[in-house]
C-alpha cells in the first residue's frame, strides 16, 4: 500500500514470425500503443461522483458471498488531495522503439500510501500487447514486400522506388477483423507505423487527428 512497482514485458518471440518467413535471431519488437491507453485511462480526473457509483457497483459485487471489499479512502484521496489525477508515475519506451522479449518497456510506481494504485492501472497498460505486435507485424511485412520487389519487379526502379511501392503494397483489413470500434481504430493505426495503406477508414481518421490534421 505505501509503495508498489510493475513493469510489463513481452516475454517470447510470435508464431507469426517463423510464418511470414522472419529469421530465427531477429526477435525484435517495436513498441506501440501506450499513448492511445493513457489518454482514454488518465486523461480526465477522477471524480466524486464517479467514485459513489463504483462504491454502489462494488456493493452488488460478490467476493467470496460477501460484498467485493475496496479501500475508497484512497480514491477520496485522489479528489481531495490530488484534483483528482491518479498520483502515479509511468516510465515508458518512446513509442516506436525497437525492443525484444523480456525487456522492460514500461515501469509504473505509485508511493506515498497510493501503492495500490499502480495494481490497478498496470492491467490496462499490459493491452499494449496487441497494438505493439501489430506494429511489430507491419514492419516485418515491409520488410517482405521490399523483398519481392528487388527480386522481382521492375530493375530501374531505385531503393526509394521499392520503399513507397512497399509500403502501399498491404493494407490491413482490421476493420473487417476486430471485434470493437476501438480496436479497428488502434490496430489500423499500428499498421500504419509502417505502411502508408489501410482499408479501415476510422484508423487513417485518427492518425490524421492525431498528426495535428496533417497529410500522412
């Protein structure tokens, strides 16, 4: 309760590498999604209001026959305190950096009596997985698609040649893949770390807010 830290890791290399052909000692990842999770997570400040309806929601909760026990002495904290921002402190990857299994690529401690904190806020942060191996994914089938084109497309064309045609070669079809809005608009923007295609309009949609309405 005084102190807690976590850090996430992605422990082994995918299946999906020794499919797509990727070699045995390039076990790399590239880091993406903290971003998207901190904003919808942290963004807004906790409230009072919010805390007397999970305080009525943990009532019908059943632990065990008994009433689901919480210590809402710490969220109060977080409003009286704090304005209601969740004191804890996240130490991450720049997103789009390369790592491999079994680094650390995020450290999240909460202290000075909030150390709870960080148990509940290192369960979002481990979604990451999913948006981190699709842009891992993306730029391992860049790597394929330039693959094909030195080997069998036009010889005049030049190294930058083969780099725009591979990077709108594939799009990624999550919107017809996913199984929320959410995850269509995230795994589409992964894919597009590497690539400048996708077919899920909401992902191009949001990269482009996110580039500050800017061409990409």
């Amino acid at each position: 309760k005084d102190y807690s830290c976590y850090q996430v890791t992605l422990r082994k290399r995918p299946v999906w590498m020794d499919t797509l052909g990727v070699p045995k000692d390039d076990t790399r990842f590239i880091f993406y999604g903290l971003q998207q999770i901190i904003q919808d997570v942290l963004q807004n400040p906790i409230t009072t209001e919010e805390i007397d309806e999970a305080d009525r929601y943990f009532q019908t909760a059943r632990q065990n026959g008994s009433s689901f026990q919480w210590d809402r002495s710490v969220w109060d904290r977080i409003v009286d305190e704090n304005n209601g921002i969740i004191p804890i402190k996240i130490e991450a990857l720049p997103e789009g950096s390369t790592f491999f299994p079994g680094e650390p690529v995020i450290q999240i401690t909460a202290k000075d009596g909030f150390g709870e904190l960080a148990a509940w806020f290192e369960t979002k942060m481990l979604q990451l997985w999913f948006t981190t191996e699709v842009a891992t994914m993306s730029r391992h089938f860049l790597d394929y698609s330039e693959k094909l084109f030195q080997n069998y497309g036009d010889p005049a064309w030049s190294e930058q040649d083969r780099k725009i045609l591979s990077q709108k070669f594939i799009a990624d079809f999550s919107d017809r893949s996913c199984a929320s809005a959410q995850d269509s608009e995230r795994l589409g923007m992964a894919w597009l770390t590497s690539h400048r295609t996708t077919s899920t309009m909401a992902a191009g949609y949001q990269t482009w807010k996110a580039a500050g309405e800017k061409p990409n």
